[in-house]
C-alpha cells in the first residue's frame, strides 16, 4: 500500500483545500490512500471534528493522524500567523513520530506540506520522501512568497515605512508597500522572518502545488517558471490543481437564508460576508448597513460581532452578534421586504451558485474568490487581513470585481457612500460580469476531464509512481 501524507496548517480554510487535494489525488489514482496529519487550532478558528468525523465516514480511504496539541500562551504573540509559525515548529517532533508511524504499515510516496509548515521540510527529507509545498492561496500570493528573499535581501526599511512606494514581484501588478501582506509590513516582527523562511525553503523543495487554474493567473504563472520570481536560485515544477472547493449539499436541512433566495429575481441579491475570522468595528458595521439601504439593491448580510476590546480575548471567537444593538435603529425593519440578515455563518457555496446571487462583497480569502469565480459572481474586494490585500490585485486587476477605496479602507471606515457606490457598480455593471462568468466557464474547463488541472494532477501522480 502507498500513501501520501498531507500536512494542513489549522483552521478550516486550510484544511478542506488539503483534503479537496488528497480527493483529487484519489479520483485520478485510487489505488493511493491519503494520511492527513491534523493539528488542534491554537485559537478560536473553527472546530474541525465533525469535518473530520465526515470525511472519514464519506472518504474512507482518507485517514486522519491527530497531531497532540501543543500549549502556547496566545497573549505572547501579535498576530494569529505568529501564533501558527511557532506551533507548527513546536510540532515538528510528532511530525516526525507521525511519519515513522504512517512509513511503518505503508510506503510513503510524498509528502505535501502547507506552506505555512514549512519547518517540517527537513523531516521529510530525512526520510528521502518527495517534499510538496501546497498553497492555499494564489499564483500571485505564490510569486510573492518566491521572490520575497530577494526582497528581504534588496530593502533597506520595512513596507510599513515605505508608504505608497510600488513594490515590483516579477509577474504581479505594482502593489504599493502598505498594500503588502499585513504579516510582512514590519520586518523586526517573528512572523515576516518566519515568511522569509518560507522563501528560504520553497526552492528546496520538489514542486509547487496551487490552488488556481492555468487561465486565472497566467502573468505571475509565466514569470515563476521563467525563473524571474527567484533569479540565480532554483524554481521547483508547479502545478495548478484547482479550482479545489468543498461542496455543500442542499438537502432536506438547508439553511433558511436559501429558502429566502428562492424567492428573489436572478441576479438581484448581493451577497456581503466576511468569512469566518473576518470582524469589523461596530462603527463600520453601522456604515455597511447605511450603504446597503440607500443602494437599493436586494441584499444577504452574514454579520457578525465586531472584534474583542479586550485584547486578551482577541484570538478568541466572538460572541452571538446582537443585531439590534449593532445596527442602525429601525435598520431591519426598514429593509424586511428586500434583505436578510444572517447571524455568523451561511452556506457560501450554495448561496454564491443560486441564481438570485448576483453580486459578492467579500474580504478577499481565497476559497471565497475561487466560489465566486465558479459561480460567475463579481466581486467587491474589501479585504481585512493575512493575504488579502494581495488578493484585492487578483480581483481588481483581473476584472473580477471591484475594490473599496484604498484609503478608506486603511486604519479607518469604508463610508456609507463607497459601500452604496460599490454595491451600485457591481450590481448594474455589465463589463465585470462578463469577465467573471468567461473565468467561471474556463474553471469548469480546467477541472474536465482533459483540462489544465486535470492533466497538471497527472502529471504530479506519474512522478510518484514507483
């Protein structure tokens, strides 16, 4: 038996895109068995039992490895990505007692590790296993992290200090530095030097997998296989697998908020949510909803409560939003005939697929750009945090949506007035549209039989055939 071990950073985003990979695997090769190793989230980032407990009842030939948990105290750290980089590293001993384990009843045929595991590299190539960096994010997302060494090694202050200043990635638009992933606008911090290894480390290793398609992203694509992302040094094969996304089922349980679409136009509702860790200040919460009802637009608002003012609970989930504390008085009742508001969650693949979904204002995750993309909803990009600005320029710069002012969105509110114009434009705009429904066609393509990523997964199996 030849298994293939995967090894997700936590949180969900991270781990479903790892198991769409091993599923994909499975489809084309089932004679493989996938062997997930899993880590318990250091904070509050969703709990992943009943996923897990699901896959393994629907997907037997995915086993889960549960990592132990390792103990941090989260108020020594400043950021989640910090928080991540250190417990992973403090795993790398089970890591390595995992691999033993798993190598002892089956070979080993590769090893496919997050990018943000980065410091497992060496353990797998102790064992002589083929290493994979797979990334959860994007082609640009992954130019950057190629060239970022470069970077490191070229600049004299950190991108915080340097303002507007255009930053050059071989492949990728001009991102000014304050637009720059927010884990790596300050230099002195852990987590940029921990990035910094992570650019150390992907030449190292034997491929590049990503979560895109060949036609989403072909510029930055280009660039990283001409060598130009990482001159003088060695750029590994990559391959473009996606788009990987979970599905959600409608069934006999589905949520009340698709029933509520059933019964609104095509393409008449615009979809607002944040994704599971997005928050927003109560002020701006307050904006939204005064920008949503002077649009006129019928709208799907997933709210949720604003961030902790407790700064010990910050890396803590939030509680139960009070909606009628948090919105404008009269809000709800004034929007009854021609919106819906959510508590917390929604099922996103299903609302984003149903045809009364006509637009999406959305924080730039990636998973969140790929289901629009699949559902041929164009988007208004108003990211929050991790990689998300970075993603905006995929967004923007690709057609698929708009973005929210760059201003306003820096340290302060989005207006009332910048959320009406952007639910406007992207709403009754015809020229976003077409481009976003022209890629939704291009991903179904790359996903068939014959397509892009097909033929790129194939390609990455042949190499691991013994």
């Amino acid at each position: 038996m030849e298994t293939i071990v995967l090894y997700p950073s936590p949180g969900m985003g991270h781990l479903i895109s790892m198991v769409e990979l091993g599923k994909s695997i499975l489809r084309r090769q089932p004679s493989l068995s996938i062997t997930v190793l899993t880590m318990p989230p250091p904070y509050g980032g969703g709990a992943t039992a009943d996923y897990i407990s699901h896959i393994s009842t629907t997907v037997p030939s995915i086993a889960f490895h549960h990592l132990p948990a390792v103990s941090v105290d989260l108020g020594a750290f400043h950021s989640t990505e910090a928080i991540l980089f250190e417990v992973i590293d403090r795993h790398n001993p089970h890591v390595l007692h995992a691999l033993e384990t798993v190598s002892a009843s089956a070979a080993v045929s590769a090893f496919i590790t997050d990018f943000f595991c980065t410091a497992a590299l060496p353990i797998a190539a102790e064992f002589g296993v083929p290493t994979y960096y797979f990334l959860t994010s994007g082609a640009h997302f992954t130019a950057l992290l190629l060239h970022l060494r470069e970077l490191d090694r070229t600049a004299t202050q950190s991108f915080k200090d340097m303002k507007r200043t255009p930053v050059d990635i071989p492949g990728v638009p001009p991102v000014p530095a304050s637009e720059m992933v927010i884990s790596l606008l300050d230099r002195t911090l852990s987590d940029y030097r921990d990035f910094v290894k992570v650019s150390d480390n992907m030449p190292k290793s034997d491929g590049i997998i990503i979560n895109t398609f060949e036609s989403l992203e072909p510029a930055p694509l280009a660039a990283m296989r001409e060598g130009k992302c990482n001159r003088g040094g060695r750029t590994p094969p990559i391959f473009c697998v996606g788009p990987l996304l979970a599905a959600q089922d409608r069934d006999g349980g589905e949520h009340e908020c698709l029933k509520w679409l059933d019964k609104q136009p095509s393409k008449s509702v615009v979809y607002i949510s944040f994704g599971s860790l997005g928050l927003v200040s109560a002020a701006q919460l307050k904006e939204m909803a005064e920008g949503l009802e002077r649009s006129g637009h019928r709208f799907l608002w997933v709210v949720r409560s604003p961030p902790w003012e407790d700064k010990a609970k910050r890396f803590l989930p939030p509680p139960e939003p009070d909606l009628v504390a948090l919105l404008p008085p009269g809000f709800l009742e004034r929007t009854e005939e021609r919106g819906m508001v959510v508590k917390r969650w929604a099922p996103q693949v299903a609302v984003l697929g149903h045809a009364a979904v006509g637009g999406f204002v959305s924080h730039c995750g990636w998973n969140s750009i790929l289901e629009a993309v699949c559902a041929g909803v164009p988007m208004v990009a108003w990211p929050l945090y991790a990689e998300q600005h970075f993603n905006r320029v995929v967004v923007a710069e690709g057609g698929l949506g708009l973005a929210v002012g760059v201003e306003e969105g820096e340290g302060g509110l989005v207006a009332a007035e910048e959320v009406e114009r952007r639910v406007r434009e992207v709403m009754e705009g015809v020229s976003v549209r077409k481009v976003v429904e022209e890629k939704s066609v291009e991903a179904a393509a790359a996903m068939a039989e014959g397509g892009s990523s097909v033929t790129a997964l194939g390609k990455l199996l042949d190499l691991w055939k013994s």
